[in-house]
C-alpha cells in the first residue's frame, strides 16, 4: 500500500510539472504504457491468489484511473496554452490602419500635372498637340529655323552634338521644341494651330536650369494671324493657367533667328512676403518669348510667306511650375526624391480641367 502511495504521488507530480505535452506523453508512457510502472503491477495480478488478485486490484485500478484523469486534465491545461501562445503570436490588430493603396500613396509629377493643365487650356483654345523625337536633326533644329552655318546664335544653346554618322550628318539632343513646328510644317497644310510641349537639352546646370528640362511651344499659322491674336491668346492661356481673373503683359522687342518682330513678355507680379502672385502689384517677371514666324522659317518649311503668316511662343515647363506652385528649386524636379515627389506631387485621379479647376 506505502508503495502505491509513494508510486501515485510520484506520477501525479511528474504530471503536474509536465512543461507541454511531449512532456506530459513521457509521463504517460513512464506510466501507463506497455512497460510503464502501473502496467507493470497490473501485470502481477495474474501470479497472485484470488483473495490478493482482488483487493490488488481494486487499488492498482484505481491509481490507473487517477493518472489517467489528471493526465486528462493536464493535456487540456497544456493544449489551452499553447493555444493562447499561437494566438498571441499570430494575433492581427484589426484596430490598425490598413496599408494604403498605390493609387492612394502615388503622386503625378508636377511636370506631367502642368502638361495635363497646358493641354487642357489649349484644347479649350481649338489647338492640337504635335509631339516630335528627342533626337533631332541640325537641319530641323537650326537651319530651317534661320539659323545658318557657323551663326553665333547656334552656340548660344550649348548644344549636346552626337558624332557624325556615314554621311558626315551630326545629329544632336533638340535644344527646343521649335523642331516640331517644322515638322508640322512639312507635315500640314493652314491653318495651323498646335502646342509643342516635351523634352529639351543644353549643357546647363544651376539652381534655374538643368541639362534636361520641359518646354511647351505654340504654332499658328493662317492667312490672317497677327499680334492682336497671339497677344489674345498669351492672356488667356495665362489666365487660366494660374487661375487669375485677369493679367497684364508687357512686351518688349527682343531678338530670336526664327521670328521678326521678336518680343520678350513680362507678367505683372507682386512679390511681397517672398511670394510671386500674378494679376496684382506693380512688379514684372519675364515669362516667356514669342514673336512673328519669320518668313525665312515659312519658306524653308514649303510655305509662301506672300500668302501665310504666323505667330509662335515658348516657355520652360519647369519654371512655370515653379512659379505656380512655389518650387525654389530646379533641381528636385530630376532627383527622384519620393519625400519631394510626396509633397509636391498630385493625386493621380485628380485630372486638371477648366470647369473643374486645374489644379484641384
């Protein structure tokens, strides 16, 4: 009986201090299994006489059924903990913000965001945009636009030239846009009217300029264009592009190789508190350059300037950007800086309209 005694109280300890259940199995086996301690002395029943046999029996059962009931409850204490422990380790907080989206967290780069305003203020007008490569040739870049052979105008680009091919032919990275007017101009027969936005190239790099930047350039060519309509036309777009109800320009003569007469446009501009606003105060900035198309350009083009006549203008992309949405610096625009691109991009489904507002 001592033995039963000390055997039980063994067992059940072992069960209580079991850490998880491979523990808590050893304990069974140890126990209960085919060689365990309490099968052994069930197996001892059979040697011993009818009167041992029963009252042997009844208590080495008995400790049978003790172990297994705690090893029972045990196993459920054990399964219910390690439980607990998985669901704390996979638990999800449900109370957190989910991840945001990409068409949540992307942003619209300002340039392409005041292409889209461009193009809709412009369509608004009746023009279509002409686009051309990036790789030009020097006969569409200068001399069809009056610039001849050894012209000191021709350096003032600081153009990128590539080697010359075969032929002797040296092609270069445009330094305007002003080569796609000549191509809608071999392309098309007036009227003409088209804007010329894209990428340009010059050896150039400060806090204002870049070796690559964005300019948008318009055409118009009819029988009866002239200053009253490019003067038009230059306010309105202004207008609407940095949402002022009204803009005074300021034109004084200037010199460009593809139009005569040449004129430089300043804006009227406050700058007080460090701030450029349009449409009010009683200072200029200098915005963009335009003139009528000269007739050298309508004849190197297939046109007769005796019959045709046109106006044209340009301007930097990136500085009207700056100007409009108060970017100190030019350089950020190409540094791919996400925090930059975060701050000053758009959200991509806010598409610039007229009767929507252009910028949001």
């Amino acid at each position: 009986m001592s033995d039963l005694t000390a055997l039980e109280a063994e067992t059940l300890t072992a069960i209580a201090a079991a850490a998880d259940e491979a523990a808590l199995e050893s304990v069974r086996v140890g126990a209960l299994g085919k060689k365990g301690s309490i099968s052994a002395l069930l197996a001892t029943l059979g040697k011993m006489s009818p009167d041992e046999r029963k009252s042997a029996g009844v208590q080495i059962n008995a400790l049978k059924d003790k172990v297994s009931e705690a090893l029972g409850a045990r196993r459920a204490v054990l399964k219910e903990a390690a439980l607990e422990a998985r669901l704390s380790s996979e638990r999800v907080d449900v109370t957190l913000p989910t991840r945001e989206t990409g068409i949540e967290t992307g942003r619209i780069h300002p340039i392409s965001q005041v292409m889209d305003e461009l193009t809709a203020i412009f369509a608004d007008l009746g023009f279509s945009i002409a686009e051309g490569p990036d790789v030009e040739r020097d006969d569409y870049n200068f001399t069809k636009l009056n610039f001849p052979e050894g012209h000191p105008a021709r350096e003032m680009h600081d153009t990128f030239f590539f080697a010359p091919n075969e032929a002797g032919e040296r092609k270069l990275l445009r330094t305007h846009t002003s080569p796609v007017q000549v191509r809608t101009m071999l392309a098309q027969k007036p009227p003409i009217r088209v804007i010329c936005p894209g990428r340009t190239y010059r050896c150039d790099s400060d806090q204002t300029h870049t070796p690559m930047f964005h300019q948008v350039e318009g055409l118009v060519i009819d029988k009866q264009a002239n200053l009253g309509h490019l003067k038009w036309i230059l306010e309105e777009s202004c207008k609407a592009f940095f949402e002022v109800p009204s803009v005074k320009m300021r034109f004084r003569p200037s010199f460009f190789p593809f139009t005569e007469p040449s004129m430089e446009v300043d804006i009227q501009c406050s700058r007080k508190g460090g701030e450029i606003r349009f449409g009010e105060g009683d200072d200029w900035l200098e915005i963009l350059g335009c003139g009528m198309v000269h007739p050298n350009v309508l004849r190197n083009c297939g046109l007769d300037p005796d019959e045709y006549q046109g106006f044209a203008w340009g301007m930097g992309i990136d500085r009207i950007a700056m100007l409009k949405y108060g970017m100190p610096d030019l350089r950020p625009f190409f540094d791919a800086d996400v925090r930059w691109l975060s701050h000053y991009g758009f959200r991509p489904l806010d598409f610039p309209t007229l009767a929507g507002g252009l910028s949001g």
